[in-house]
C-alpha cells in the first residue's frame, strides 16, 4: 500500500477538526489568546475570503489553514481575525509566507491580524517564527508563535491525561509520524486511540469526530486494516458501546466489501464476482458480516443469491 502525500492524507480531518474544534484547539495551542477571546460570539470562518487574498501565492505543503474572526475581550477593536497555519513539512521561506499572509490579510480588512503556526513536519530543529529585514533605516520586523507537534513526544502522559479533544488529534498525528515503517505498531497505537477515546467518556458526536480523524490519519494496508476492525467489534462488545457508525463511514463497511469480493473470488473464481454489483448495494454492516461467514457454507453461487436475497427481505 502506498502512502498518500502529506497534503492529501491530512488536509481534510485537519480542516475538519479546526472548524469543530477551534475553541479547544485555541485553549489546547495558545492558551494566553484563548483567555483574551470573547467565546459567548460566535467565531466567523472566512475560507473562501482567505483563498481571494492569497490566491495568487505560492502554496507550500501545508496542513491546513483559516481564517478566522472573532472578538476579543475587552479589546479597543470591535473584532479582530486569526489566521492559522498547520505546516506539514519544512519550508525554506515558511516565514515569509507568513509575512505575506499577514500584510495581504491586514490590507484587506484594516484589523489587527494575529499569526499563529503549528509545525507538523519531523525536522526537530526547524521553528521559524519571524521575518524582517532592514534598509536604509527602514526596519520590518514580524513575529509569530508556533506549535511544534513533536514536542509533544515527551508530553505523552500529558496527553494521555488531557479531556481536550485536541490531545487525541495529536495523539493520532504522533502515531503516524512514528509508525511509517511499521504497520503492525501502527495498528496497536491505532487501537490504543480507539480504546481511549471509548473510556474517555466523550459525548457521541466527539466520539465520532475523533475516530473519523484517527482513522483517517493512521491508514493502515488490507490485511492490518481488517485486523484492527476484528478488535474493535470486540472492544465495543466489551465496552458495550456501538460506535460502529464512525467506522462504517471510514473503513468497516469497505473492509467487509473487500473481505467478501476476496472470498468470492477464492472459492467461486473470478467469473461469479458478478454477484458484488448485487452485495455492494447493501449498507448493513450486520448484514455484510453475514453474508461474509455464509460464503464459507455455500456450496454454489445460486445458494449464496438465495440467502443473501432471503437476508434482505428479513431487514426490510
């Protein structure tokens, strides 16, 4: 299985996280501007304002980015914008870029414009925060916080204790920078995740949220991925929880679709594979797990036609 690129393995759960999350990513990440921020109005996401101003600049390989209007406490403006950077690999003139967003940003609006930077790449040393230069006694100086994500290895129990949704996104982001090169500890940090996430006691949306991030990010290849999918059915009977629906979204109903196309193929030949145009209409997990266990007693494709029509009629 080959990897996607950074930017096409993360942007959207990234994305998606920021706009559900963004109160506890701003506690979570900067907690200083959290406290200055009036939360009882609600922030205003300016996506499609900020693709117009940086349209026509260069794009690095980001995660994701925002733009964001809010209102700050007691402040002397009536609101104020954030922009946001979520860096997957380093970059030479990530700074300036930076700059660049900054000025276009604040030329547009006329309102104080505040930066803010989280580094997702693996170069330990690479934290560029500022750009300047200076001519003629012209002096430009621009400043801007970062979060390094790998910093936060040696915060693991820090996460591990933290009830911000933000520690599990980091989580899952550490776990697949860590397990590249190793699938079968991918899979196991992968299932520690879901296993954390069941006995944090989030609400059920949260829960969802959160699996369809770490399910995203911590890809897995066919044989693994049904493996983690068998511990999780056992985990959710042990747990007597059903999340099921997170994971049919993001990779059950797909695994036991390819489970049985396989399964198929191997006792029946490739010729009798007609019959996944008829399955594939199918939406029930239940329903696909047990078509998957009567593939085995099948005797003729004819018979596996009757039960699967037979289990139809049953939950309709």
């Amino acid at each position: 299985m080959t990897d996607a690129s950074p930017q096409t393995e993360y942007d959207s759960p990234w994305k998606q996280i920021l706009q559900l999350y963004f109160q506890d990513f701003m506690l979570f990440f900067f907690p200083q501007a959290y406290r200055e921020i009036d939360w009882t109005r609600q922030p205003e996401f300016l996506d499609k304002e900020l693709e117009q101003v940086v349209r026509d600049a260069e794009l690095g390989k980001r995660l994701a980015d925002k733009l964001v209007k809010i209102y700050r406490l007691g402040g002397e403006e009536s609101w104020i914008l954030i922009h946001l950077e979520i860096q997957s690999q380093s970059e030479s003139d990530f700074s300036e870029r930076m700059f660049i967003y900054n000025y276009r940003i604040y030329d547009r609006y006329k309102r104080s414009v505040a930066s803010l930077a989280i580094l997702g790449d693996e170069q330990v040393n690479w934290r560029p925060n500022r750009f300047g230069y200076e001519l003629f006694g012209t002096k430009v100086e621009f400043q801007f916080p970062i979060v390094k994500l790998l910093d936060y290895q040696q915060r693991q129990s820090e996460l591990e204790a933290s009830r911000n949704p933000l520690a599990t996104v980091v989580m899952a982001h550490l776990a697949a920078v860590q397990t590249k090169s190793d699938r079968l500890e991918r899979k196991q940090q992968k299932l520690s995740l879901v296993r954390r996430l069941y006995q944090q006691g989030f609400e059920r949306e949260d829960v969802l949220n959160l699996l369809a991030f770490v399910d995203w990010v911590l890809t897995l290849p066919q044989d693994l991925e049904r493996e983690f999918l068998f511990e999780v059915e056992q985990l959710e009977a042990e747990q007597r929880m059903q999340y099921v629906t997170s994971f049919e979204r993001s990779g059950i109903r797909l695994g036991l679709l390819e489970g049985i196309e396989l399964g198929l193929e191997l006792k029946f030949g490739a010729s009798e594979l007609f019959i996944m145009e008829e399955i594939s209409q199918i939406y029930d997990i239940e329903q696909l797990r047990a078509i998957k266990e009567q593939i085995k007693t099948a005797t003729t494709i004819e018979e596996l036609r009757r039960i699967i029509r037979s289990e139809t009629e049953t939950q309709s």
